[in-house]
C-alpha cells in the first residue's frame, strides 16, 4: 500500500490496523507474550495453544531463567508464561528479577506443581496467575484472559500463617 498515511503504515506494523477489503480496520491490541519451558515439546504445545488467538504474540521463547530475564529486558512482553523448575535460574528467581526490573509485565507460572506452597511462593514471586500443565489445555487461555484485565492477587496474611 504505497502512499499510505504513516500513522496507518504504524499501526499496520504494530498489528493494530488491517486493510480487509479496501477498508481500514482497528484491532484490539495485541498481547505480547513470552514463553519460558525448560521442555521444547511443552513450549512448542504452549506456543500452539495461544497462537490459535488472534490477538496473542508470541514474541520469544526461553529454555531457562536466565534467558527469560534477558529476553523479557529485550522484548518487553505483556505477559511471561514461566515454567517454575528450570535450569540456570528457576522461574521464581526470574520471576522475582522480572518483575523488579519491569514490573508493568505479568506472569503466569505453567507448572506441573500442585503443591499450596509452590503456589505461595509464585505469588511470593510477584506471579499474577498459576496453571498446572495438566490442565493447561483447558485453563491456559482463561487464565490468559483473567490476567490480561485483573491485577495480581496479594498474598493474604491467611495465605501466609498457613505457610
């Protein structure tokens, strides 16, 4: 489309304007979302799951916590789905690392931990959202959606004397 405004040539390249059928068309904004596994089949699965949304980006992948914190310093995603047992650095560390250096981005631990305290300490971490990866097929994109328009929930005092 040449001669185009540069504010549609903008939002055109940001995803938040289409031309469908000779019209202009604004999108809903799309979520950028970061996907850290430590398993290339998980995150592959994952990866699968959320591009099937139209208005989700996958913007990077990671294999440990260390990756994660550089590339979410790089990408600046909207939303960190964080495996929590991973190599180099665990996803409560980068969580914690994340967050101190951008604490605008969510995370959502995806983990196959069931365990109250696992769910304490991600909430500890400053996560807004916990899955287990058995249910992720089914909860994953709930939870996506319950986080993109909720602030965290702190962690309450009950929480904490029970730990």
């Amino acid at each position: 489309m040449n001669g185009a405004p540069s504010w549609l040539l903008a939002k055109r390249a940001s995803g938040s304007a289409k031309l469908r059928e000779g019209k202009i068309v604004m999108l809903a904004s799309t979520l950028r979302v970061l996907v850290v596994d430590d398993s290339d089949i998980v995150r592959r699965a994952i990866c699968k799951i959320l591009q099937a949304q139209h208005d989700i980006e996958i913007v990077c992948e990671a294999s440990n916590g260390r990756d994660a914190i550089r590339f979410a310093k790089e990408h600046e995603p909207d939303l960190v789905l964080m495996d929590i047992s991973m190599p180099i650095v665990s996803g409560f560390e980068a969580t914690r690392l994340i967050k101190h250096a951008l604490p605008h981005i969510k995370v959502i631990f995806l983990t196959q931990h069931r365990s109250r305290s696992f769910m304490k300490e991600a909430l500890a971490a400053g996560a807004h959202g916990f899955v287990t990866k058995d249910n992720a097929t089914r909860e994953l994109i709930a939870e996506v959606r319950r986080v993109q328009t909720v602030q965290p929930k702190p962690l309450s005092e009950e929480d904490s004397a029970s730990a």
